[in-house]
C-alpha cells in the first residue's frame, strides 16, 4: 500500500519534533509582525518566539477560539494581503456567520500534498473511480478530497451530493470502486438503492469509502460497510485548519494519522486548558504550522478524542488521534445534568433491533422541567406486522438502558423505516427546542 511521502510519514519522532519546533517559532515570528489579533495576544501573555526552547513550551502560548474567529470575520484572521489569496471556504454553520478559511498559492499546495497523502492511506490510486459525493462549494469537503484524488491521479467523478437516485446511476455507469461522502449521507445512498430494487454490492463495484465531516461510530462503520460492500476509512480535517487533510486511517483502522509536519495535535483538559499528552482523553487543539494566509496557534477543536505516538504496522511513525469521541460543546445540559448525544448513540447502537437513524428532541414547556425524547428507527420486521406490545416492550428497555447511562430519564419513540428526515449532508442529530422559548 503506498505511502505517499515517505519522508514525512516516516520520519523519526525526534526528526518530527526538530521539525515542528523550527517551524513553530517561525509561526510565532510571523504573526508576531503580519496579525494585529496575535501581535496583540502574545503581548498579553508576554511570549515571543526567542521563549520556544523545546516543543513543550507550546503550552505558554495562548488558545485560538471559535469566538475569536467569528468575531475577525470575514478576513481578520489573514496574514496576508487579499491579493495573495486565492480562494476561500467556509464552514457549514447553521447559525450567525460563518468561519472562513482563505488560502494562498502555496495553502493550496499544501491541501493537495496532505489531501494526496490523505487518498493514498485509504488505499486509493491513480486505477480508481473517485464518485465524489461531498458538496462542492464553500464547504471544503468537496474540492478538498477533489485535488487530493486528482493528485494522485485516481478518475474524480465530481458528483457534489444530493440527487441520490442519480449519484447511484453514476455510480454503476462509470465503475465507481471509491465513494467519498458524509457517513449519513452514504446510508441514505444505501436505502435509496434498497428502495430502488438495486443490489448494491451486486450491480457497482465500490471497494474503499472514505467518510468524514460528522462523528460516527464503529457500530456506524460496520452498518455501512455492510450495507455498500466496501471498507470504509474515517478522515478528520475542519474549516479553520484547512478542512480534510488533518489526519486519515490507514488500513489497519487503528486511529487517524495527523499529518503533523503541517498540524500540530496537543490533548488538553478542557476545563483547566492543561496539557494532558498521549494516551489521555481530553479536547483536540491544532496549530497550523505551515499555512501563509491563514495561520492559526492552539485552535480550540472542541472535539474529544486521545493522541498516540507508537509506530503503526503500517510504517507511518505520526501521531494517531483515535475516532473523534464527541465535542465538548456538542454538551447538553438537561435538567442540570450533562449529557453527550454521543452517549445516547452508543446506547441506541447497542440494540441490534435498531436502525442507526435517531434525533434527540429537547424540549421545555412553561414552568416545566427540560424533557427529552429520543426518536429512532426500528428494523423493518418490527413493523411487519404491528405488534403494539413488541415495540411498547423494547421502547421500554432502550429507555432503562438509558437512564442507567445518563441518570436522566427520556422517553423513547420507535419510528418506522425511513420516516426520520434524511440530510445530503451533516445529518441533524438534535433538535433542542428549548432556545426558540428563550
Ligand atoms: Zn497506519
């Protein structure tokens, strides 16, 4: 299985971190001199790049926020002039304005070299079919895994996503072996084919998915690799970073490689904002360590997971992040107890009678305490026929299943088949009615 660079993948530990040190004080210099916003902010904490003696010290340097982003919108952040930028993309935000991320020549450059590395980890080469379904836009999901398969010289089918019935006509034309998507969106693929009379693993030829931009689960991955005949790679990227080309699975499945000579991982406790190194789970923070437009220091992910540092079987000698775990901001507070949606998923995944399509309502009436109700798609036999008493009966054991892993009670109702709404992209997971009262 290829390695795309050999010399970064492969590199020592102790060439890694000469690497990372070098080019963080570089980092620190430079936008000590081009932001105004961390010029500002290491004046504050009284750092500059002369105090960088090893690679821990990192730790005195200040976070990068959301908030900050949101608040430097929309060109704030750069640290070049406009005419040095060659594109822009933002983040899939639901709500107040988005995060942009803005690349010059050689940003692009860099997503290509991470995006190449990123395709040839999942297996993928220039006797590949990509049927891109990421959105092509402002989203980096799609142009992003484009000039990586590209670069490798794979065949991209720049298919966007939506218009499903369609996507699998494609699919089947043109001799798709890869899918690229949303983990969601590649189930809905999945039953609109089933619905369509379309035997997916007989009639298309897909062999490698390569899914990402939403947390899922092991339970999710062995749904759908089931479901499309395929092995299916997890991948990590975000807007602010660059968007896909953070960190990738290999074939062993055994974490996602960070491409760290551009990204450097650090796990911290998300309370105190102290380190917490390998082996520990905490919050993922990132800094850019070679991008021109954009660059950022310690950027707050929000996301949980735990960094490794031993070799893998594959050869690559990076640091793994395990599966993203949940984001510390995804946090519910429900009747003053906190509460993970991912928490409520494994739950539901633990019931082979369940589909793996839910939503979590949160809801509060006047003068009432918060209530939860927790929507899930039963497997079809459940319904046929209706047996009230079977479907009363485990809506019942998956609610003590529940309680027993949240404290809190919700109450849970078994949906039939294909009646929770679908998204062509990051599948929407809560509904938390509660802030429309407010
Ligand atoms: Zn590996």
């Amino acid at each position: 299985m290829p390695i795309w660079n050999e010399e970064f993948e492969t590199m020592s530990r102790e060439d890694m971190s000469k690497l990372q040190l070098e080019r963080l004080k570089t980092l620190v210099e430079r936008v000590a001199k081009t932001s105004s916003l961390y010029k500002k902010k290491l004046a504050e904490a009284g750092v500059s790049a002369d105090d960088l003696k090893s690679l821990e010290d990192i730790s005195k340097l200040p976070f990068t926020t959301k908030d900050e982003l949101r608040h430097n919108y929309p060109w704030g952040m750069f640290t070049v002039p406009l005419k040095d930028v060659v594109r822009v993309h933002a983040s899939s935000g639901t709500t107040g304005k988005p995060v942009v991320g803005g690349y010059t020549r050689a940003d692009l450059d860099m997503w290509a070299e991470v995006m190449a590395r990123t395709v040839s980890a999942a297996s993928i080469t220039a006797d590949d079919v990509v049927h891109n379904g990421y959105g092509y836009g402002l989203f980096t999901g799609g142009l992003g895994f484009h000039i990586g398969a590209e670069a490798v010289g794979a065949t991209v089918v720049p298919a966007s996503a939506g218009l499903t019935r369609r996507q699998l006509m494609l699919m089947e034309d043109f001799g798709a072996t890869v899918l690229t998507c949303t983990p969601s969106y590649s189930l809905v693929i999945a039953e609109e084919a089933a619905a369509a009379g379309i035997d997916i693993k007989e009639r298309l030829k897909l062999r490698v998915g390569v899914f990402g931009a939403e947390p899922w689960t092991e339970k999710m991955r062995e749904e759908i690799e089931a479901a499309l005949g395929l092995d299916a790679y997890d991948i990590y990227g975000l807007t602010e970073m660059i968007g896909p080309g953070v960190s990738v699975e290999c074939r062993h499945h055994n974490g996602l490689h960070v491409f760290e000579d551009h990204f450097y991982p650090e796990i911290i406790d998300p309370a105190s904002g102290e380190p917490l190194g390998y082996g520990v789970e905490g919050e993922l923070v990132f800094t850019t360590l070679t991008k021109e437009a954009m660059p950022i220091i310690r950027y707050r992910t929000r996301d949980r997971t735990i960094l490794h540092a031993d070799k893998c079987a594959c050869g690559r000698t990076v640091v793994r992040m395990e599966k993203v775990l949940g984001r510390t901001d995804d946090m519910l507070i429900i009747r003053g107890v906190n509460v993970f949606p991912s928490q409520i998923e494994r739950v539901l995944f633990g019931f082979d009678e369940l589909e793996p399509q839910y939503q979590i309502i949160i809801d509060r009436g006047k003068h009432e305490l918060d209530t939860v109700e927790v929507w899930v798609e039963g497997a079809d036999d459940l319904f046929v026929p209706v047996e009230t008493a079977n479907i009363q009966a485990l809506e019942k054991k998956v609610e003590a299943r529940l309680k027993e892993t949240l404290i809190i009670s919700c109450k849970v109702k078994l949906m039939k088949p294909h009646s929770i709404e679908r998204s062509m992209g990051k599948a929407v997971r809560v509904v938390d009615k509660r802030n429309l009262d407010s």
